[in-house]
C-alpha cells in the first residue's frame, strides 16, 4: 500500500491539468484495492455545494452533474462530520440518498474520507463494492493516508483550475490564496512573473573537452557577473536604503571565496566542465545552508542559488525579455531573492508575491525597508499561469487575491489610497518626541543591526536605539571580527547618537542563528546552545566583544550592554562576572571607561517568573516579545501551517507582559519592548496601560508608534488593558483595541494588525 501510495501522488504532482490528476486519482485506487467504485466528489468555492469531479465505475454521464448540500446523502455526511464513514449496506442507512444517473444501486458498501487542508474542506473521497462488506481497517487508513497526501496536490490543481479560464462565465473571482505576510501594506496591480535568468537542474553532465578553456570560460562568466553586480549596487545605491548595498556587498565577496568559484574551479580540474561544475557546486553550498535551522541563514541559500543563476547566465547566454514593467506592477516568482528587486523599477513596483521564503527572507526584509507590500510562502500558488493577471496583495494579513471582481477591486482602491495619505501624514509628524495625552514622554527608539541604519534611524524621528543586534556584523562576515573591528563599529553607533542611547545586545548566535565558521547542528535549536548560554560558554569570544563594547564608549556615555536569553540568576551573575573583568582589564591598560548601564532581555519565560529578581540586579530590562510569545504559545511563527496560531494579544502573552511590567516596577527599574508587539499600533496601546516606559521598532514602523502615543491618555490606555484582562480569546481583544484606534481617529492602522 506504501508503494502504491507514493505511485499516485507522484502521478498526481505530475498531471498536466486539473483533470487529469483527478481521474489518476480514481483509477489506481480502484485497481489498487481491487473495488467496483471510486469517486472524488469536491466542495464547490461558488455554490458551497460537493460535486462530482471524477469516477471510475459510476455513469461516466454523472461527472460535473450530480451535486449535493452538506446536509445530503452520505457523502455530504462525510463532509459534515469531517470524519471517516463505513458502511457495510448503504442503502440501510437514514441518509442514504439515490442518484440515478450515477448507477451506483449496484454497489452496497460505502467507504467515504474527507480531503482537509489546513481546516478547510476541499471534498470527500469515495469507494464502493457491490457486495455487502465493511471495508477492513487497511483500507480505510490508505484511504485517509491519501486523502491526507493529496490535499496539497489538490488544492494547488484546484486553483489553477479556477484562475485559468479564459472565459469570464467560468473562471472564478476573488480567489483567495493564503500565506505569510512579509511586509505591510496593500497594493492591487498586474502580476509579473520574475524571469528566470537559467536553469542550474537542467545542465547535463559533460567532461571537460579543455580544462583551461573551461577554467577561462568560468573566470569571464565569474568578471561578468561581479560587473552586472557592481552596475546593480551603483544603480540603486540612490533608490534603496544603504544597509541593502550589504546585499551586493555578500554576493561579490561569494564570487571571491573558496565557498563557490574555488570548488567549482576545483572540479573542472577534476574533468567536469564549467556548467556542471558550477552546478555541483551551487548545489552543495544550497544544501549547507538549507540544512541550517535558523530561518535568517536558511534563507540565504536562494541567494547563493540566485548567484549561480548569474553566472550561468554568462556560461549560458539566455535572452532576456524586454518587456517594460507596469505601473504598480506586481512581481511573483518561485523563490523570489532581493536581486530581483533590483531589477525592476523600483518607482513602479506595487509589490512581491514569493511561492517560497518566510519573513526572514532577504527580499521581505528589502520590502519593509523600501514599504512595499510583500507576501511570502504562498506555496500552493501556481506561478507560472500567474502572468498578467489581476492580484489583489495584503501585506497585513499574508493574503493575495486573483480575479478580483468590480468591488473588492473598488475597496483594495480605496485602501491604497488611504495608505498613501496616512504614510505622507505621519512622516511630517515623525520628528517629534512622543509623549501620551497627559503628557507622560515614551521614547520611541530604533532597532538596528548595521551601520548603514544610522542615517535612516536619526532621519525617522528615533530617540536612540533600544536594540542594536551585535551578531549581525559576525553573520556578515567568514571570521569571527576582531576586537578592534569591534571597536570600530560600536564606535561608529555611539557617536552618531550621542547624548541618546544605544543599547547593544551581545552576540546571539547559535542554534537557530549559527555563525557559517562556527556551526551548531542541533534537533531542537529553539531551545538549544543560542545567545548567553554559548557566550558564557566561549569567553574567548565574549570577553573582546564586551572590551570592544567598553572602549567604543570611553569617549561617550550613551552606551547600554543587554544580555539576550537570561533564564536564571546564575546566567546573569556569570555574564556580570565576565563584565566587570573586561573592565578591570582595560583599567589596567590604562583606560579610563565608566560601567555602562546593564540590562537582560525578558525572552524566556523562566525569566517571566524571575523578573523581580533580575531587575533588582541590573539597571533595566528589555522585552523580546518576538521570542517570549512564540516560546508562550510554542508556535513558530516561521512555519505557514502554524503561523495563525502565532498571536502577541493572546491572553497568555498579556498575562506575561503584564507581570514583567509589574515586577520592574516593583524594583525600581524601567522596562522596554522591542519586539515587533511594539510596531503593532493595537498591541502598542495595552503596553502604554501597563506602564512600559520605551518602545523599539523597525525604523518605518516610528512614525506609526508615535501617533498611537500621542492619541492615548494613560488613564484610557489602562481602562482599556483592564477590559482585555476579561476576554479569554484574541480575536475579542483585538476587535476592542481595533475599535478603540477608530475612536480615536487611527483607523487606517487597524488593518496593521492580525485580523
């Protein structure tokens, strides 16, 4: 049966239609169980109503005729209970209902399973027997095996079914399709699908007639494509934020590495030519990167393939189409990378649609930068038939919508141009300090990771930096930096925000965020050897980041240390202990440095119940709500079939914010958020009730946060968090917050929020 099993989906993943994938569906289940009937009876989008798709062994005339409510017949009782129904004489059975057109009052046994994905119903999957039996267990677990395996396949086939049509009559409209939001807004345009530069899995395996021809061939191909690369990077040097030129910036520094020219160039000595080599090579380097569990570098691995496209494309020569890109037009693709952005007129891009990637990927973090709207892991979205057709985008909500009719369109309209507006409005108000209503001030800082951030944070209005994320100038990097690299970087951010704070997290590698030249392999990296834990581990590595961290600050005194991942008192006492040996050491030398201010981040929920403590130890604390909700609700937010359980206003995570806030209180010290819950302008005002005393956002976010500050009196923020504390479910406490925003005239940031 496992056997047969794989046969049919992989017949079915390779059918060439709709219909096609639906009959070899229903006739190697009939053969395979050796029975008289197999049907396959789908729940119509339009109607609502279970049709007859397919069948091998009723009336061929019945197909596409023979249709039902839920609440008919046995097959709309299968779909109803969404359970398994066996029947040894389905005659007898009170729901039984006759079609005559199908022919079926020859066959008694009734075998039905539903077909689910994801909780929704896509049909019911059906056999029969003429004789009175039960089917046995073997092949009601094959049945609800298949059904299981082939609901993707389904779904997918089912959609281009409906987009496809080239008739009005028939297509279908508003065709919903869901994945994970990538970046905010919403847009409505053409889709463009992204243009496929060659084909790595199509080169065929040669040997090399000329090694060094073949090795000439591969360093032009190499030049050329570090030239397209340097022309990019200057192209849109005046069009994208600077931090993205690090983009351009990895990618030359890859043509240059042992990781992909010199294994190539290695091969070729070996006897394969340049093409295959090349593609031996890529593929190698996909695999390292994909095997990673961390979702930032796992993410990479479609720009080393995008790399090795380009130089195939100049082993290969491929013709490139010339077709201008439309106003507001927008990109989808496969495995969409930040390169293809570059490609296309940025002015005119309304946004990017990716079959693959999550919210860590490269271009979703391009798309926030530049705020274009983006959805990603969109994965039963069929591609290629995507060409010029109508797409609605949500951003927000990680939706997109095909065949949109005359009115959703008029609304997606309207919203983009309220958008516009909103986005125009709050950049004018964005370089005021934030403070609420009665004048309580809530600085609004930036979370960074590069230095190019510098000069887009200072322009956004921010109040220093709540979050300066170290590991990034490590992941960037084939070596751990030095101490004076280190230095030199710390000193650049200091300075450009000095007298404002800046508070640099030490390094949060491993596990899930592994460094390339010091890889973590680990079952379970979430909750593995990641942030203090493997500093405390590795003072080698520890101690030059915190002397670097101490030197940067000798001639400033805006500098804050932040410990990431503190789950227990002994951690943070170690961690302390290594601090004030860093100190000791460079008064030593002759430095004369002052003790920064210390913090821990709240990201474990050990530390939820420790938090007096801790505070009572340190000067301030800082809330990754990021991390503390996804370890709350054990969800990954990563992961398209889970990610809707994913939600910072679940009542759980308030609870948990709210004895965070509580405890620092009750020590004295200050509290920060610097989780993405601080961008979300609903969440924002339930932490202004609960008295948190700064926020941390991306920088485009600023200007969202700061309205929501100044629209909010303390006492209406706090009313508000006391009614929420009533409410057992999310989506209650959202609609609360959502209609507290449209009374106080914010209602173009509802749609910011999970609805």
């Amino acid at each position: 049966m496992l056997g047969v099993l794989r046969r049919v989906v992989q017949e079915v993943n390779g059918a060439a239609d709709f219909y096609e994938a639906l009959q070899i569906i229903v006739t190697r289940v009939k053969g395979a169980l050796e029975i008289d009937v197999c049907s396959i009876y789908l729940k119509s989008p339009r109607s609502g109503r279970l049709v007859l798709m397919a069948s091998e062994g009723l009336h061929a005339e019945s197909v596409g005729r023979v249709e039902m409510d839920l609440s008919e017949g046995l097959v709309g009782l299968v779909a109803a209970r969404a359970e398994p129904i066996n029947l040894e004489n389905a005659p007898d059975h009170p729901r039984y209902r006759y079609f005559p057109e199908t022919g079926e009052e020859r066959f008694l046994s009734f075998l039905g399973v539903p077909i689910i994905q994801q909780r929704k119903l896509l049909g019911v999957l059906v056999v029969q027997h003429h004789e009175a039996l039960r089917f046995d267990d073997e092949h009601v677990s094959f049945l609800v095996t298949l059904a299981a395996q082939l609901a993707g396949a389904i779904a997918q086939a089912e959609f281009t079914d409906e987009i496809s049509s080239e008739t009005p009559e028939v297509s279908h409209v508003n065709v919903e399709v869901a994945g994970i939001a990538g970046a905010p807004g919403v847009a409505i345009g053409r889709a463009v699908v992204a243009f496929r530069l060659a084909d790595l899995d199509s080169i065929p395996d040669r040997e090399a007639r000329d090694v060094d021809q073949e090795l000439e061939r591969l360093a032009a191909a190499v030049a050329a494509t570090r030239q397209e690369i340097e022309a990019l990077k200057r192209r849109t040097e005046n069009i994208l934020p600077p931090e993205e030129a690090l983009l351009f910036d990895a990618y030359l520094m890859l043509l240059g590495s042992d990781s992909l020219v010199q294994r190539s160039e290695a091969r070729i000595r070996a006897g394969q030519w340049a093409p295959s080599a090349l593609r031996d090579t890529v593929r190698e380097s996909v695999r390292v990167f994909e095997d990673m569990e961390d979702a930032y570098l796992s993410e990479r691995a479609a720009d080393v393939r995008d790399l090795g496209r380009r130089v195939l494309s100049h082993l290969l020569p491929v013709e490139v189409s010339g077709e201008e890109f439309p106003d507001g037009g927008i990109l989808v693709g496969e495995d969409l990378t930040a390169s293809h952005l570059t490609e296309v007129p940025i002015e005119r891009l309304g946004a990017i649609v990716s079959a693959k990637g999550t919210g860590s990927s490269h271009i979703a973090i391009l798309a926030r930068a530049l705020n274009i709207p983006a959805v990603m892991g969109v994965s039963d979205l069929p591609v290629s038939r995507m060409e010029d057709r109508e797409v609605l985008v949500d951003g927000y909500r990680g939706r997109l919508y095909v065949n949109p009719n005359p009115e959703l369109r008029a609304e997606f309209l309207r919203l983009v141009r309220q958008e516009r507006e909103l986005e125009e409005d709050l950049r004018l108000q964005a370089r005021e300090p934030a403070a609420t209503r009665d004048g309580r001030p809530v600085p609004v800082l930036a979370n960074s990771g590069l230095l190019a951030d510098i000069r887009p944070s200072l322009n956004s209005g921010a109040e220093g930096v709540g979050l300066y994320r170290t590991e990034v100038p490590f992941m960037i990097r084939d070596r751990f930096p030095g101490e004076e690299e280190q230095v030199e970087i710390y000193r650049q951010i200091l300075a450009s925000f000095d007298p404002m704070p800046v508070t640099l997290r030490t390094l949060d590698v491993g596990g899930d965020k592994a460094l390339s030249y010091f890889p973590v392999k680990e079952d379970n990296p979430f909750l593995g050897w990641r942030g203090i834990r493997l500093t405390l581990d590795h003072p080698e590595i520890f101690l030059p980041q915190l002397r670097a961290m101490l030197k940067a600050s000798r001639d400033h005194n805006n500098l804050q240390i932040l410990f990431p991942m503190i789950s227990g008192l002994d951690e943070l006492k170690e961690a302390m202990v290594l601090l004030n040996r860093a100190r000791e050491e460079l008064l030593d030398e002759g430095h004369i440095i002052a003790m920064p201010k210390v913090g821990v981040m709240i990201e474990v929920p050990a530390a939820v119940y420790l938090v007096e403590s801790l505070a009572r130890r340190v000067d301030f604390l800082s809330v990754g709500t990021n991390d503390l909700v996804q370890y709350l609700l054990a969800v990954d937010r990563n992961n398209a079939r889970v990610a809707n359980l994913y939600d910072p206003l679940h009542p759980a995570s308030i609870r948990a914010l709210e004895l965070i806030a509580d405890g620092a209180r009750r020590a004295g010290k200050p509290v920060s958020v610097c989780g993405e819950m601080a961008s979300d302008p609903a969440s924002v005002i339930l932490l202004l009730g609960m008295g948190i005393d700064s926020l941390s956002v991306s920088v485009s976010a600023i200007p969202r946060v700061k309205w929501v500050i100044r629209s909010f009196s303390t006492d209406r923020a706090e009313a508000l968090l006391a009614q929420c504390r009533l409410l057992e479910n999310p989506d209650p406490i959202r609609s609360l917050l959502n209609n507290a925003l449209v009374q106080a005239g914010l209602g173009g940031l509802v749609r910011a929020g999970k609805t």
